[in-house]
C-alpha cells in the first residue's frame, strides 16, 4: 500500500456559529453556493459538488479550490488546517469584491452596489 500527503493548498471558511449565520449564508451566496438554514438555526443544507450535505452548528463550512462548499466537523477542521493569512479579512467582502470587480468591468453593476462593497472614496479608475 502507498502513502499519500495531502496537497498544500489554500481555502476559505467560516465557522458556523449563531451569531455568524447571516453572514455565513451570505458569503455562500454571493460566491455562487447554495445553502439552506433550517428553521431552528441549527443545521445548513449545504449543496455540494456529491449532493446535499448538512453542516451543524459548530462545523466549519469550507469554499474548496474549484469554489464547491462543504463541511467539516470543527475537531477534523483544526486538526487539518491552520491559519494562512493573519490579516483580519472583512468576511461579509470575500466574494463580493470579487465579483463587482468582474462586474464594473464588463458595465453590469451600478455604482451603488459598488460603492457598498469599495466605499465612495475609492472610485473605479
């Protein structure tokens, strides 16, 4: 039997917590996911790349390197990853800044939309 290493590679998630859920579902969405909150709050119905999969509060929910989401119980999730960047990034932009860049460019996104994401002091050059 061969041994095999796991690749090093990058991704982005957010611990799926109350306090976090609307900017958790948020993020999902706006990086082309699709999740479903339960009416108790506690589990995310979470459409992945082999179906649905559901996330309890607590778990991780992770954005993998071809932009699938999926969840990770918190132990395995801490045991598997570390922080890569230590810069506090603003969670609720991650992919919305993204997107509006894309967007601006090709005239498909007012510039309400972009100065909620940028902020009127930094326009489009």
């Amino acid at each position: 039997m061969k041994r095999y290493r796991k690749k090093p590679v990058e991704v982005r998630a957010m611990w799926f917590v109350r306090d976090e859920t609307k900017s958790l579902l948020n993020w999902i969405s706006r990086c082309g996911g699709k999740a479903t909150l339960s009416p108790d709050g506690k589990h995310l119905a979470i459409e992945t790349l082999e179906g649905t999969m559901t996330a309890n509060s607590g778990d991780f929910v992770i954005q993998g390197v071809k932009g699938e989401f999926y969840s990770c119980r918190e132990d395995i999730f801490l045991m598997t990853y570390d922080v890569a960047d230590e810069q506090n990034e603003d969670r609720e932009k991650m992919c919305a800044m993204e997107k509006i860049e894309v967007d601006y460019y090709r005239y498909r996104v007012s510039m309400k939309d972009y100065n909620e994401v940028f902020g009127p002091e930094n326009p489009p050059s």
